[in-house]
C-alpha cells in the first residue's frame, strides 16, 4: 500500500519481491493527484470511493488535509474486509510523514497478529504516535523513499523479506482450549501480581500479563474486544486515576469497561490507583510539588493523589462500572494499595484510601461485590485469594469461559 505517484517505482519494487518470494502481492494506490508510476490492483478511484467522497471530488480542491483521511477510510475499509474475508494475509506500506500517518492508520484498524511492516523515514525517532497499542513493526528507510539505490534496494528487499516470513509462519492468535486471563501490574505492584499469575497457572489457566503504563491498558481491552481474553484480574487500575488528572499513565476513556460489558470474568484491585506519574521533578504540576514525591527512576517522578481527589477517583471507577452486566468483585487491601502507601512509606495515607473505598462502595452496581481486606496488595496471601476468587467466577461461568 503507497501513493503510487510518488512512490510507484519502489513500490513496484517491493511486490516484485514478494512475488519472487512465492507469494501474491496486492498493490493498493493512496495518492491522489499524481500520474501512478505503477499498476494498481485496487485503484485510487476505488479507494477515494469506499472512503466516501469520489476521486473526481477530491481534484477540484487537492488538499492534503480534505484528500488524506478519505484515502485513509477507504483504504481502511477495503482492507478490513478483505481480511476479514482471508483474502489478505498482511500488509507492508512505504512513506515518509504523510504517508506513514495514513498507512499506519489503516494497519491499527486491523487485527492484532496479522503481519504489519511500514518501511518509514521517521522510524528512527519516536513512533509511538503510529503503533500505539497495535503490532505494527516500523523499519527505518535510512535515507529518503526517492528512486531505487544499492542501499534502498537491499532495504525495501529485507522489508519485502520480513513480511513474507511473517505470513508463512505458522503460529495463529486465536482463543485456546484454555480461557486467557488477563492480569495488570505496575512495579509497586509486580509481587502480588507475580503471586496470582501463579496460582492461576497453577490452576490450568492461561495468562497474559499487561504492563498498566497506558499503552499496556489499552491494549488489554482491543484484546478483549477481540474476543482473545476471557477472564480479567485487573490488579493495577493506576491508568485510571492517571487518565482522570492528565498524568503520563492515563489508560483512556474505555479503560476498566469493556471487560463488564461482555460479561467476562473478572476481579478488581486498586493497584497504585493513589499514584500520578509524572517524569523528572520539574515536570511535576506546580499544584502537586508540595506534596511528598517519590522518584521511581531517574525519569519517573511519583506523586500521592489526597484524601479529596481520591473521592472522585472513587466515583470514576464505580462509573466506569456501571457498564457490567455479570457477577464480579472488587477485592481491596485497606493497608496499601502498593508498596509506596504501606505503613511507614511515603504515601502511607490511610484517610485519602478509605475515601476512595466510601465512593466506590457507594457507587458500583449490585452485581459488583466489594471485599476488604486488612492488609496490603502486595501481600501473597492476598494475591492468592484474588487469584482464588477470579478462578471461583470463571468456574460459575464454566470453566472456560467466553470459550466454551
């Protein structure tokens, strides 16, 4: 997939590889108003179309910022269906800023384990913006995508190289014959968290285990959209409490709702729900420096939310709950919710925790069970019986889950 006006000639190239690797290449066109220096197999035209505006439309006035998410719609349909109907078996894209912003648009709509390779000239810096939570691998150009050279030639080859050997292996992400629990966990939380993903192998259960740092959380939930997870253990809500005051760990608005709209299984802890992160000291809001802060790294700084914030974070989480529609519990160790609010620790502040637990307990749903406990979230023993209790739920809903 590529412009085709400015990219033809290396594009061409491209599917010339993949042809003499043995597979079938599908030429899709994203350019607009350039002559197509290569033969597309789905047309410009066709794409303009799918994306709801005609081609001959978006001539008479070629701006990029009217043209390009039109192109990127319809390209995204198109493929979208042809996956869906096993016609296409991955993707590869080549382009600069523009057109890796609109190719790597259509590859996060698609499904996670399907083959994503885009050959970009920004590879090389930050290209969070263009993966998010999605597997999209990004390989460096090196130079610009402009005419075929010795070097662009060996690097367009290895791309080509690359997506071929990904569609031919033979490993499938699809559900097993064991329900895939998924577990979240922060630093200040991984001992308890280690614990449960124990027990719950012990027990014959899958695991996938999510780092709760925003992308991590996010991603659990396309997960479980996807219908690949079965059963949640959401030990770290941190992302929540992060999404709702603008720190660097925010999970997003569909962050602790998917998982109870479908009914799944699940067990809910507030792993370092108390915790905002931040980066060095200085980039801490001025309202939070006269607050006690914990440095986590060098990079990370850590700030303890108050008694009256950690009221609405309570009210959040009984919101976002409301969505559930099966039996679950909301296990919670009044004695810390991480191993920096423990007794003796920096954000030991027993008041502000027991305000969240007053909201929540007040706010969820009925078919939500809220169970203390007098101890702390990195405690085995509690790790144990959250893992015991998740374990509990899925065998009420049969043993293996969504799956069965």
């Amino acid at each position: 997939m590529a412009t085709l006006d400015t990219k033809g000639i290396e594009a061409q190239y491209v599917a010339d590889q993949i042809q003499q690797l043995g597979h079938r290449p599908l030429l899709i066109d994203t350019g607009v108003i350039g002559i197509p220096a290569a033969k597309a197999t789905i047309t410009r035209e066709k794409v303009a179309l799918a994306g709801g505006v005609p081609l001959s439309q978006l001539l008479e006035n070629p701006k990029r910022e009217r043209s390009a998410p039109v192109m990127a719609a319809g390209a995204s349909a198109l493929v979208t269906r042809l996956v869906a109907e096993g016609k296409i078996h991955g993707i590869i894209s080549l382009g600069g800023t523009q057109g890796t912003t609109l190719s790597t648009k259509v590859m996060r709509a698609l499904p996670y384990g399907l083959p994503k390779v885009m050959v970009s000239t920004i590879a090389s810096g930050n290209v969070a913006p263009w993966v998010d939570i999605k597997d999209i691998t990004m390989m460096f150009s090196v130079t610009d995508i402009l005419g075929l050279n010795p070097l662009t030639r060996k690097i367009l080859a290895n791309a080509a190289g690359a997506v071929c050997g990904m569609v031919s292996v033979e490993e499938q992400l699809k559900p097993g014959d064991r329900t895939l629990v998924a577990v979240t966990t922060v630093g200040i939380t991984t001992q308890g968290a280690m614990r449960a993903v124990r027990v719950l192998e012990d027990a014959g259960y899958e695991t996938i285990v999510f780092h709760a740092i925003g992308p991590g959380g996010r991603a659990m939930e396309q997960l479980i959209k996807e219908r690949i997870i079965g059963a949640v253990l959401d030990y770290s809500t941190i992302e929540v409490s992060n999404e709702m005051y603008h720190a660097l760990l925010a999970g997003g608005p569909e962050r602790l709702t998917t998982a109870g709209k479908l009914g799944l299984p699940q067990v809910i802890c507030p792993g370092a729900i108390e915790v905002l992160v931040f980066n060095e000291p200085e980039t801490v809001p001025l309202p939070y420096r006269d607050r006690t802060l914990i440095r986590h790294s060098p990079q990370i700084t850590d700030v303890r939310l108050n008694k009256a914030e950690m009221a609405e974070v309570g009210k959040e989480v009984a919101r976002r709950l409301q969505h559930t529609t099966a039996p679950a519990i909301f296990l919670v160790p009044t004695a810390g919710y991480d191993s920096y609010s423990v007794k003796g620790q920096g954000f030991y502040d027993p008041d502000a925790d027991g305000a969240f637990l007053s909201e929540l307990k007040t706010g969820v749903p009925n078919n939500i069970r809220v169970v203390e406990r007098n101890t702390h979230i990195e405690d085995l023993d509690f790790a144990t019986e959250a893992a015991q209790l998740l374990i509990s739920l899925m065998e009420n809903q049969g043993t293996k889950g969504v799956h069965a």
